[in-house]
C-alpha cells in the first residue's frame, strides 16, 4: 500500500475550501516515492479542477458519479473502488457532515485503520500516529492502527495549511462503479435571516454565550455592542433559545467570522463548535468567569471575571 | 307581678292562627333549604381527597374560638376594617343570640315545662342590648359601603391580572353584585327591624307597660315619636307594623335559607377554616402520599377537603392580593384570583348530584375557572398571603401541589429544567462540581474542620449560594473568621452538603427534593455535633420545619440568633460602632416564615445602628422575588422586579446609608436591583455579617484578613 | 414497529484529573458520568414518534457499557423508552466506535428493528461514527447530521434534513428500514422527573452477552477496533495574556485594546 488519496468535497458547484487544507495535510505524509491523488466526485468536473492544482498533488481523479451532491452510497462505492484500484496506504477526508455521512461506513466495511477529528498527524518509526481530542477537547489522544495496510482519516478543519504555490499535476478520470443509491438529495434549504447582518464581513465582532444567563439580559449587550461599534454575534445557545436570530450565530453551523479581526467573547464557554467559526481571527479577547474555559486558550486576551459588571464598565467608558 | 313585670313582647300578637302556621311552614322551609344548602356544601368538599388533621380538635376549637371571638385576624392591616367587622359581627351575634334566645323560651321551654324568663327587668335590659347591637351593625354595615363605593382601597378591586379582556371569566360582575346585595339585604334587615319596633310601638301606645317602658329600645321609641309627628295613629301603626314584620320575617329567613349559597356562608366557613387551619402551611410542605398515582393536583377533586373549604372561607378582602410581590410586579399572578378561580370550578363542577367526567376536572388551563401555568410559575412562596389572610386559606401549598403536576409534565422554562437537572447532577445550581463546594474556604489563613470526620459543636450548614456565588463567598468566608476569632468549635460538610432542597420543593421536584433531604439528612447522621447553625434562610426552613418528616430532627438557628448568643457571652466585642442609618429587609423565610424579627433588629441596635424601618417591614416584608425558584427562571423583559420595587421603597428614606439583608439570595437580587434601579451611589447594600465585620474588627495578626 | 436508540454514558472530567498510570487514559476516580447529550434528543425523536403514530411502536434503548450505564438507561425509561437493553463483557472493553457498532448491529437484527436512531456524536470522545458505522455493518441506507425528521411508522421511506455546515439545510429522501444519526435542536427534550426515574427503576434493564448475540471476543474491544490508543496525556494550554485589576481596570484596558484596533482599521 503506498500513496494518499484525499477525497475533495464540493458543495451546490462549488469547492469546499476544506479540500486544500487536506493537501496540505497530505503533502506532510508522504514517504518517498509515494504519490498524492486528489479525488472529485461530481457529475462533471468543470470548474472543480482548478483550484486542486496545488504543489503537491500529483493526480487528480476526476470521479464521474450521477449525483451532483453527497450522498453516502455513491461516495461509499465510488471511494471503495478507489481504493481497491490505487491501494493508498492513507486516505483523507475532512471532519465534516458529509464526511459524517459516510466514512465511519466505509471503514467499517473495508476494514481500514479509522480516526476523526485528528489534527494532527505524522508516521513515527514509519508507522501512521494521528492526534485527536478526548474529555471534551480536554485532553490529547495518540492513535495508530497496528495491522491496518490502508487508513482513513478525517481532519479536522482550519488546522491544516494548503499548500501555497501552484502545481500542473495529471488530470485523469475515474469511471465510479454504477450504484443505485438508497437517498435521493432533493433541495437546499436555507434559513431565511431575519436581519440583514452578514457575519462574515464583520470585522468586529462581539459575542454572547450561554453565560449571559437570560434573554432580558441581550438588550444590554446589544447596547453594548452598539456602543464600541462591534457587531453583535451568539453562540449556538443563544440562537437555538431563540434569543438572537440563527443569522447571528458564529461557529461550525452557524457562520464563519472570516473578516474578523477583533473578536470580544462574553459569557461564551469556546465549545469546539463554536471555536471552528473565530478562532482564526488574530484578536480574540474572551471575558468569563470560568477561569477554566477552553475560550481562553484560543484568545490573546483574556479576562475573567463577571460579564456583566466588565459589560457595564466598557459601556462607561464609550 | 308589678307592672313592669309583666312587660314583655307578645309572639304573634293578633295574628291568626293560619297566619302563625304561615310563618311557621316558611321558617322551617328556610331551614330545610339551608340545610339542604349545608349539605351540597359538605358533599363538595367530602369530593376533594382524605386529610388526617393533626393536634388535638380541643385545642383547634379553642385556637378558632378565641380568633373568631376578638376578630384579630380581620383587622390586620387595616384597622378601620377590622373596626368595622368587629361592630358587624358582635351586632349580628347578638341579636342572633336574641332571637336564639326568644325561641328557646318560646318554642321549647315554655311549651314544654312552663318556663318563661323573657319578660320584666330581663326583658327590658334584652331589648336596650339589641337595639345597641342593631346600632352597631348598622354602623359597621355603613362604614363598610362607604369603604366600597367611596374609598375604593384598591385591594377590593377585582380587576384581575392573570386573564385578559375578553376571556369569560375576566369580569366578575356577579361579585359586585353579591358584595352590595348582601349589605343591603343586613341594612334592610337592620332598618325594617327597627321601623317594625317603632310600629309595634306606636300601635300599642294605648298599652302602659309597653308605651311607658318603650325607651328601653331607644331607638325603637325615637322613629316611633317620628311616625307619630307624621300622622301615624294606633290603627296605622298596626298595619306598618303587620307589613312590616312579614317584609323583615320574610327577608330575614331569606337571608337565612340562602346562606349556604353565597357569600353569607363565610359565617361558618371562615370559622371552620379557621379551625381546620395548619399552622405550618407553608413552611412545610406535604409529602406526596405514598399511594398517589401521579404527583400534585391534577383535578379538582385531587384537592383535599380542608383545601375545598378553603376556597368557600375566602371573603374576597384582598388582603393577599395586596400582599403579593409578583401581583405588585405585573406577573399574572393573584393569589385570591386563584382561589376564586378554583372556587367557581369547584362550584360549578362538584355541586350537583353527579361528579363530571375526569377530564372535565383539570383545573390546569386556561378556561374558565382553570389556573393557567403562567400564574402558578409566577408565584415566589413567600407566603405573604398564607400569612396574613383572615380566614386562614392556605394558597401556597394549593400552588405549589399543583406546581407538581406541571414538574411532573415537564411543562417548565427551559432554564428552571435544566437547573433541575444541574441540581440533581451535582447537587448544587449552579452547576460546579461537588469537590468545589467548600473551596471558598481555601484562602483562609486557619482551617475549618471537617464536620464527617471529626466530631463538632456547631455544624454549619452553608448552603449553595453562599458556597459558590462569587459575592456570596465573601460573606461566607466573614462568617467563617468571626465564628474562629470567636473561639466557636464549628466545622462544615463539604462535599457532603448538597442544596437543602427548600426552593427545589417550592419549584414542585418532589422527587428530587427527597433525593436532596435525604442525602442531607444522611450526612448530618453521620456527623456529630450540638447545633446546626446556617447563614442561608432558605436552608434553614426546610431543615427546621420539612426534614423532620423525612427522618432528620436537628436543632437549628440561623446565624443571627446565633450571633446574638455570642455578643451576648462576651465572645464578640462591638469595638468600632456602626453609626448608620439603616434599613434591614426581613427574608421571607427567617422573618415571616419562622418568625425570626427580632435577633437581626437587636444585632444592629448593638452595633450602633440608627434602624429606620421601611413601611412593609417584618410579617409584611417585601419579598425580593427569588423565592419559588424564581432566581431560576428568567423575568419577562421590560417589566419591574420584585426586587426593584423594594430598592425604590428603600430609595424613599431620606439619609438612609445601608440597605441590611441576611440571606444570600437577598443579597444577590437588592445589589443588582440596586444598580438597575439606578440607585447606586445613594445607599449601599449589606449583609448584616458585613456590618458586624466592621464593628468587630480582626485582631490585629489578621488584621490582613478582615 | 420497532425503532432502537443507541445510547451512550459518556464521562465528564472532574476537577484536577489524573492520567492513570499506563498513560492511556484518565483514572475512573474524576469523570463524571450522564447521559450524552445528544441522545436526549434521539430518545425524544423516537419517543414522538411513538405518540404520535396509531399503530404500536416500540422504543427501545440500547448501550454497549458496563453496569454503571443502567443509570443512563433509567433515564431512557423515565423518558418513554419501552424498554432498556444492555450489552456487556469483559473483552468489549477499550472498544473503539466500530466495534461497538458491530454490537449495536448484532442487537439491531436480533431484535429485528425498524429504524435505528443514534446522536450524531458523544460529547466525550466526538467520533461521530458509531451510527454510521452501524448503519453500513447492518447494509442499512444511512444518513448523518438529522435536523429535522418527518417518517410515518410503517413507511417505506423518510424525508428529513441534514444540517450542514453554515447553517445550510440540505433535504434528503431516504428509503427505510434506516440508520440516522440525529443532531441537538431537532427537538425539545421532555424533563423526566425525579419521581419518573425512581419509578423506572423498578423497569428491569435486560443484559446480553455477546454469545447470546453470537459475537465473539475478535469482534470487540481492540481486536474488533480500528484504531488503538498509544497516550493519552494533558496538552500545554495556550493560555491567553490574563487582564488584572478590579473590573473597571479591566474594562478600561479593554476599551483601549478596542480603541488601538479601530485606530488601526480607521
């Protein structure tokens, strides 16, 4: 078994940023002599391809399937048969929900070396050793797979770096085996926002959590936030109580604050979930009473104390 | 036989005899109908669940007797009232009594063996008493419609807050109407009596023993001169009286038949309320029958009798309604518009001869005479109107059973359900892990004893609040340093403590209370010790009042009788007086709950104090709204807390410097409502612990501490 | 119909924790133990179904754990579960999610069941892959992420929606008999009182071995696992530069780090 085959995801025609940081993740497992594949599944390739011409990648495998949007059976035959054909000694998936949907199964039936969540990861004594979470992020885990010859793991995102420069890798098709498929994707819903605030152009940010106790309590921080010029963000919590709009809420299935540059955490405890969303931004300054609180160990600044007289005292000074 | 003597009313005199019969027929007709009334009642009630009443029925009657008797609880808080009652009630007790005693010699003491006393010195004495009574009454009865339809107290208003314009049973205007016909029917009563007095006498001027002796009933002889200076001649004066005394005979057994079935019943109904009363209702709760299938009160006739009778005894005074710190915020709450609301269910459902069909008996709802769940989440058991009411109904237990069918549903705020699960998780609210709850005493410079290991004098039982709220903690730790500079030998459970279950109860958990106060109650087995002393209110009532009927009997004392004790022995020194004006909130559960005003007031007069008390002040303290497991669920927004209407009574005496709690909930809701309130800078809010601190300051090696 | 909920006991850290002494994970003594969070919601999903169908329906609880996880499974009862079914034995210890999806399939079939739901994942470990793996080792269509689920017992297929990343919602048809893995939100999670679980106690909890599912010691634990722990150990915290200071200090500082930024980006 020799090489990496990364599985790109792509999503209503458009590539999932995901997919690069998986090259970059494939680009440090590679032994001499082994090559990376690339693989996309899409109905036709098209404008996929380009992105995916990074430094590094050798192949990519244009993977011609009927279903123009994931779905578990046709990515389970088609990888499956990836896999019998080119033998990778790693395969790459990102920890996503498509991923969710089908790579537990994959591994399962064909009996692969499996881990999620890993970010990282590294052959020690030649032998494949990934790094996840335990306990609630809380403490780190080192895996391998003694007696697996192929492994499949799922990264977890914003931790890997895509490769930066450009490549001219070979461009090569793949017929999927035909599979009739037990799930039939109908259409994209999505949430109406209820205001007009965009998340993602933020540049500064300032977020609830679930320490702010109860909704009486968001009118505050609302004026707050209106007082230093922030936008006014929540953690799941918050929006799932109803207490904000889903549109406000940063995190894994809420929005990235990708233009962030100043992130203010209040009362936000720094779940996993929502720490997928900001912990990326270059200034994050967390306020929580929990001393203990994974927030703190993502941010640059941090305070702890209670949110609620620290919320009244940057009001006086504005 | 002198004159004199001789002088009496003769019964019926000049009536035919089918006339006598008449009346006789209608008086036991009255009596049939309102025995027939009697027993609709008794049915009603024999519907609702068993209760065993505890304590002796001897000491009960003699405990309602006097009560009934002096009319204490009707004048409390409003003396003018209570006056008024007190004139009402001795008027119509006594001529009750009069004609009581009129047909005693009449009908059964004279026919049977020839007794007659009613006649002569008795007979005249007899008739000047009444004709005062009727006075009385008739005065009270008067002040009573001035009370209505001029001062209007607002307690009287039955506008409700827990419906809206539009449902069915928003207006009540059959109360109104009840209300005015029942006085006027006693002032008409009260008036005819008269007139009819004055007729008689008018018609029997011509009669000596009857015209001479007529100022005996002074009142009587007066509208008698009055009708005569109108014209009115013997004969007329016959015919008045005739018309008359068929009018006042027929209105007053009227009145009589229909007392079962109106407000005329709280004759009898407020006195056996009074009688049947609990005096711990709300301090300690009932346990859940073992044989109960589902917790709490699901329908009507899951209520037990004492709770049905309870919903007759209420008069609709208001007093509770006035009473109630959530009804004053806005909340839909009323504790009299839930007993008048159960009260109308109960009446409609359980009076005639077939019970409904279950579902037709839940009285959780939103229809008419159902409790909707909004106004039973809103209450705070503070018991202010368990406490003041005067016919002693017991609306926090009503409140609270039902509460439990709501826990039982899971029909509560989602914050409320994960706090209850928090609890049960880890034993306290807030969420931290049991080896936290005593690592607030870590920073101190000397060690507190373990209590599970190491036998104690005084176990002290701190509570969740006081362990583990930031602000709290301080005080916690003060006390602690007093109690070690004081040479006291305490220790604490920690680990072993979990929360003393009070407000879990309140919230309706059952369940969960029981798994708390058990554990609780096995700590305390296992450690060994005198007294329980505790800083927290809450925890303190339902260890000295609920645990016993879970297998714990502790002696305890909240801190500041406890405090008292050592200042007393010496063992603190008030080096530094406080001199400032000062305010103290009584806490529901220390003050109105067990009673405990005093030791707080001495302890501030000790320490120099000037205590200026706020107009609602011991039995009527305020409650700061976290009771009931309200600091669990969130206040609507925009509307006034509990908590905030006190700090603005506080606001409103000039000079006031400290603002005094003595519980840790209390401390947390005044600091905020302090801030919110938009008082901060004015007073400050203190924990009398904190006051203490200053007048005795640390020896000087710890001086660093203080 | 039957519909089964794998559920899962997962353990919390409690304060100042201790790796044990093979390093490969933390001593019994400091974690905490509850019912995931997520299945809370795939109990409930399950249990509305059930009320809400005319024809019987069957929810049964089901966890791979030692004795220690009846408790989790009392609170399955309390909640609507008809009945709570335990697998156990020594050589499942150190099973990783795929060896104990092989369990939960070999009860799936024993029972002959009809749906299967699970959480998406535990919010211990977050494998998020024991429900799909079960799904594939029962050849079951399966589907991940369910944010919202409408099936009508009986049916030969379910609509429901994945909840993706973003916030976006993706509608999906799927043929049934099926294995989900549902997601927090789907629903609102009834409080199952004091009293409820007391009572459930008196429920028993049905034991099998995994002979009396025809497995053996090759299925489970690190034999049957794809993976295998090496160490655990607690990693170096970046921890952020703490601001000190009573809260007016600190918020004064605050202002200025914001007043620097805008002074930056003006």
């Amino acid at each position: 078994m020799s090489g990496v085959l990364v599985i790109a995801e792509q999503r209503r025609g458009e590539l999932r940023p995901v997919s690069l940081e998986l090259i970059g993740a494939a680009e440090s497992l590679r032994r001499d002599g082994d090559s990376v594949a690339v693989a996309l599944l899409a109905p036709s390739p098209g404008t996929l391809i380009e992105p995916l011409k990074l430094a590094g990648v050798d192949e990519i495998v244009a993977v011609k399937v009927a279903a123009s949007e994931f779905d578990p059976d046709t990515f389970e035959s088609a990888v499956s048969a990836l896999i019998a054909e080119r033998k990778p000694d790693v395969v790459l998936v990102a920890h996503s929900v498509d991923s969710f949907g089908f790579a537990a199964a994959l591994a399962a039936k064909l009996g692969l070396g499996f881990a999620t969540d890993v970010f990282k990861v590294e052959r020690q004594d030649g032998e494949l050793v990934a790094t996840r979470g335990g306990y609630g992020q809380k403490v780190n885990v080192e895996v391998d797979f003694p007696g697996r010859t192929t492994v499949l793991l799922a990264l977890r995102g914003n931790v890997f770096k895509p490769p930066e420069q450009r490549g001219s890798p070979l461009v090569t098709e793949f017929s999927a085996p035909p599979v009739s498929s037990r799930s039939t994707g109908r259409e994209f819903v999505e949430l109406a926002a209820t205001d007009d605030v965009d998340m993602t152009a933020a540049e500064f940010i300032l977020t609830i959590g679930r320490g702010i106790g109860e909704e009486a309590k968001v009118a505050q921080f609302k004026e707050l936030a209106d007082a230093i010029g922030a936008t006014l963000g929540c953690s799941r919590p918050i929006a799932d109580a109803g207490w904000l709009p889903k549109s406000r809420q940063v995190g894994q299935s809420g929005k990235t604050a990708s233009a962030c540059k100043l992130y203010i955490a209040m009362g936000v405890s720094g779940a996993i979930q929502h720490l997928a969303g900001m912990k990326h931004v270059a200034t994050i300054v967390a306020v929580n009473s929990d001393a203990e609180a994974s927030i703190f160990g993502v941010a640059k600044y941090g305070i702890v104390g209670d949110i609620f007289e620290i919320s009244e005292e940057l009001r006086r000074c504005f | 036989m002198s004159r004199t003597d001789a002088v009496t009313r003769i019964l019926f005199e000049a009536f035919p005899t089918v006339e006598v019969r008449l009346f006789y027929v209608l008086g036991y007709t009255a009596i049939a109908v309102f025995l027939y009334g009697v027993y609709v009642q008794i049915r009603k009630y024999r519907r609702g669940a068993a209760l065993k009443l505890e304590g002796s029925i001897y000491s009960r009657l003699l405990d309602m007797t006097v009560k009934v008797l002096d009319q204490r609880t009707v004048a409390r808080r409003d003396a003018a009232a209570g006056g008024a009652h007190r004139l009402i009630f001795y008027g119509f007790v006594l001529l009750f009594l009069g004609t009581a005693t009129i047909t005693l010699q009449y009908d059964i003491l004279e026919p049977l063996f020839g007794i007659r006393f009613w006649h002569g010195e008795f007979y005249l004495i007899f008739s000047l008493v009444l004709d005062i009574a009727g006075i009385a009454m008739l005065a009270g009865l008067l002040y009573m419609m001035y009370r209505r339809g001029w001062l209007k107290p607002p307690k009287l208003d039955y506008a409700r807050p827990d419906r809206a314009a539009g449902d069915a049973d928003f207006e009540r205007p059959q109360y109104r109407r009840e209300d005015w016909a029942f006085l006027w029917t006693l002032v008409v009563i009260g008036a005819t009596g008269y007139l009819l007095e004055a007729a008689r006498l008018v018609w029997l001027e011509a009669r000596p023993d009857v015209w001479d002796t007529r100022w005996w009933s002074p009142v009587g002889a007066l509208i008698a001169e009055g009708l005569q200076r109108l014209g009115l001649d013997a004969h007329g004066g016959g015919v008045l009286r005739l018309s008359l005394w068929w009018f006042h005979g027929i209105l007053a057994l009227v009145f009589i038949a229909l007392i079962p079935f109106t407000k005329v019943k709280h004759i009898f109904t407020a006195a056996a309320s009074l009688m049947v009363r609990d005096p711990l209702a709300a301090q300690r709760l009932p346990r859940v029958p073992e044989n109960q299938a589902a917790p709490g009160v699901a329908k009507i006739t899951d209520f037990n009798w004492k709770q049905l009778l309870n919903l007759d005894a209420c008069t609709k005074c208001g007093r509770c309604h006035e009473a109630c710190p959530a009804r004053a915020v806005g909340a839909p709450l009323s504790p009299r518009d839930v007993i008048l609301s159960l009260r109308e269910f109960a009446n409609a459902s359980l009076q005639s001869g077939k019970l409904p069909e279950a579902a037709e008996l839940d009285v959780h709802g939103k229809s008419s005479g159902q409790v909707a769940q909004e106004t039973l989440w809103s209450c705070r058991t503070c018991m202010a109107c368990v406490e003041i009411c005067p016919v002693a109904v017991e609306h926090v237990p009503i409140i609270v059973q039902m509460r439990r069918k709501l826990v039982e549903d899971g029909a509560m705020d989602p914050i409320l359900t994960k706090t209850l699960q928090t609890i049960h998780k880890t034993g306290n609210s807030f969420g931290e892990s049991k080896r936290k709850r005593g690592a607030w005493s870590k920073s101190l410079p000397f060690k507190i004893k373990d209590a599970r290991k190491e036998p104690v004098e005084v176990l002290w039982f701190v509570g969740d609040y006081a362990s583990f709220d930031p602000r709290n903690q301080k005080v916690t730790q003060t006390f602690a340093t007093l109690l070690h500079e004081a040479g006291v030998d305490f220790g604490i459970l920690y680990d072993g403590e979990s929360n003393a279950g009070n407000d879990v109860r309140r919230v309706g958990e059952e369940g969960l209370y029981e798994v708390l106060a058990g554990a609780n109650i096995a700590a305390l087995e296992g450690a060994s010790f005198k007294t329980i002393v505790t800083t927290d209110p809450h925890s303190y009532n339902t260890i000295r009042n609920e645990y016993p009927d879970f297998g714990g009997k502790y002696e305890i004392q909240h801190y500041t009788s406890f405090l008292k004790q050592l200042f007393a022995a010496g063992k603190l020194k008030v080096e530094q007086p406080v001199k400032r004006r000062a305010t103290f909130h009584d806490p529901c559960h220390l003050g109105r709950f067990n009673k405990g005003y005093e030791a707080p007031r001495e302890l501030l007069k000790l320490l120099g104090c000037e205590l200026v008390e706020m107009g609602r002040c011991r039995d009527n303290s305020f409650c700061c709204g976290a009771g009931g497991g309200r600091i669990w669920i969130p206040d609507p927004v925009g509307t006034e807390k509990p908590a905030q209407n006190r700090i603005r009574e506080a606001a409103a005496i000039p000079g006031l410097e400290v603002y005094v709690v003595s519980c840790p909930k209390d401390l947390t809701m005044f600091e905020d409502a302090l801030k919110t309130t938009g008082n901060e800078g004015k007073f400050v809010v203190k924990e009398l612990i904190e006051l203490i601190r200053e007048a005795v300051p640390a020896p000087r090696a710890e001086a660093a501490l203080a | 119909m039957k519909i089964m909920v794998a559920v899962k006991q997962v353990a919390a850290l409690d304060e100042d924790f201790e790796i044990g002494e093979d390093g490969r994970d933390v001593s019994e003594d400091f974690l905490i133990r509850d019912l995931n969070e997520w299945d809370d919601f795939s109990l409930e999903e399950a249990v509305k179904i059930k009320e809400a169908s005319a024809q019987a329906v069957e929810v049964i609880a089901v966890t791979v754990a030692p004795e220690s996880a009846d408790e989790a499974l009392r609170k399955c009862l309390a909640k609507g579960a008809d009945r709570a079914l335990r697998v156990w034995d020594e050589s499942a210890q150190g099973s990783d999610s795929i060896a104990i999806a092989r369990i939960l399939a070999a009860v799936a079939k024993a029972e002959s069941v009809d749906l299967v739901f699970a959480g998406v994942q535990s919010s211990d470990h977050s494998f998020a892959s024991t429900g799909i793996a079960t799904g594939a080792l029962l050849g079951w269509p399966h589907a991940a992420v369910v944010s919202a689920l409408d099936y009508s017992p009986g049916s030969k297929s379910a609509v429901f929606r994945r909840e993706l990343e973003g916030g976006l919602l993706h509608e999906v048809e799927i043929q049934c008999p099926a294995v989900l893995t549902i997601q927090l939100g789907i629903n609102t999670p009834r409080y199952a009182s004091l009293r409820s679980i007391k009572q459930a106690a008196a429920k028993p909890i049905e034991v099998k071995t995994l002979s009396d599912l025809s497995l053996g010691k090759g299925d489970v634990g690190a034999s049957g696992s794809h993976s295998r722990v090496r160490r655990m150990y607690i990693p170096d915290k970046s921890r952020a530069e703490l601001i000190e200071g009573d809260p007016a200090q600190q918020a004064q500082r605050l202002a200025q780090i914001i007043r620097e930024f805008k002074g930056d980006a003006a």
